[in-house]
C-alpha cells in the first residue's frame, strides 16, 4: 500500500526539519552523504538567515509566528529539488558546460514537488504556494535572465515580490561565502557585496534588499538571531 502523504499545515518546524535532515542523509550513490552534508548545511543556514532577517525587519513586536515558521521554511525547502541531483555533480570541483541545463533542473516545478512528494512524504499541493514559487524562481533575475523552473507571466508581479527578492539575496550570499560550491572558492562578504552590486547595477537584483541585507548582517545590536553563531564566528568570512 502506498505510503499516506503527510499534510504540510499538520506539521511543525521540527517535523519538516526532520524529514529534510533524513532525506539529505539518504542521498544515494557512494559520496551521497557528503552531497547531503553540503546541502543540508545550505539550506539550514538559509532557513535561519531569512527567518532572522524578517523578524528584525518586522520588528519584535510585529513578529506572527506563523509567518516567521513560513519564511524559515521557504528557506530551508527552496533547493529541495537538489534531491534528485546526482551527488557527484553536487561534489564536482569543476563544473563543465554540460553540468548546468542539470543543476539547473532543481527549480522545475516537477522536481520541486516531486521532491517534497518522494523524498519528504509531504503532500505538495498542502505547501502554501509562497514556499513552492521560492523553490522554483529563486534563480530569477530582475532583467528577465537567470533561470525558472515555471512559466514567469508577468516580470512586474514578479518584481513585487518581496519576500522572493529578498531571497534571492541571501541564497546568493549564504552560497556564495559557504561550502556550497566546490567549484568555487569561499567568499568574504565584501566580495559578495561588490558581485551583488554589479548585479545591481546591471538591473538584475533590488538595491534596497541588498542594502537591508547587508545592514542587517552589520547590526551588532540584533542579539537574538538563530544565525548568530555563524556570523559571530566568522562562517561567513570576516566582515
Ligand atoms: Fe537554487
Ligand atoms: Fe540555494
């Protein structure tokens, strides 16, 4: 008998946890735990940035809960599509041209919910749409270059979108100055900073998240983060 789907809204943080833990943990092949350990650690580290981010840009006492566990979520489910990547291409340390149109299919929209259906037990169509349109635009860029896994109707609505926006910034920043890509050495934030500005310049990400962003990364009077330790013991490379 095939296995019941668990309803997404029925589940807590720690549950969803859980299951992407044990799903990046059985990453077949003989390098799949180590592909896992690189994933988990990203999208982990994702989670709790944009979870911490909102919450100070909501302030403390606008805070809902329920909003915060969605963002934590997003961030924690937006490269589930990865899933399904071979390991080997997930450790590669040099990535040829070939490599990409595959990386790139993390973000379609059959991966993204076939990974939440398979590999999670999640019941895909019970997962607010908000965390499936991260999952699957989150390498959208504002001039309309990048890469979807889903048709993009409507740039302008898509550039409305803040949450998404924003997203794009700290998965940029977290990949980029973390172990995430072998085929990259780790960045420090400066570095990050003056690629994202470029890509700002070119018209390709939001100026104004960048800038909270990175204000956010600096304000030493934000004590209660969950991504405090990374950033206090330099993770994420010096500031
Ligand atoms: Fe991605
Ligand atoms: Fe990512």
């Amino acid at each position: 008998m095939a296995k019941r789907l668990k309803n997404f809204q029925k589940m807590t943080t720690k549950d969803v946890f859980l299951s992407v833990y044990k799903a990046c943990s059985e990453i077949p092949g003989k390098r799949g735990p180590e592909a896992g350990y690189l994933l988990w650690g990203h999208l982990t580290r994702c989670a709790s940035l944009t979870q911490d981010f909102f919450a100070s840009e909501y302030g403390g006492s606008n805070r809902k809960s329920s909003v915060l566990k969605e963002l934590f979520l997003s961030g924690l489910l937006h490269d589930i599509g990865k899933l399904f990547l071979p390991a080997e291409l997930l450790l590669k340390k040099k990535l040829e041209k070939e490599d990409w149109p595959i990386i790139e299919k993390h973000v379609e929209k059959y991966y993204v919910e076939n990974a939440l259906e398979k590999k999670l037990g999640i019941d895909y169509k019970s997962v607010p749409h908000e965390i499936i349109d991260i999952g699957t635009k989150h390498h959208v860029l504002l001039d309309g270059t990048g890469y979807s896994g889903v048709q993009i109707d409507s740039m302008a609505r898509f550039s409305e979108n803040k949450v998404l926006l924003t997203f794009m910034i700290i998965d940029k920043f977290e990949a980029g100055t973390s172990f995430l890509r072998p085929w990259q050495p780790r960045k420090r934030y400066m570095q990050i900073f003056l690629e994202l500005q470029e890509a700002m310049e070119k018209g390709q990400l939001d100026k104004t998240k960048i800038l909270s962003f990175f204000s956010f990364l600096f304000d030493d009077s934000i004590t209660n983060l969950t991504c405090l330790p990374q950033i206090v013991s330099g993770f994420y490379g010096r500031r």
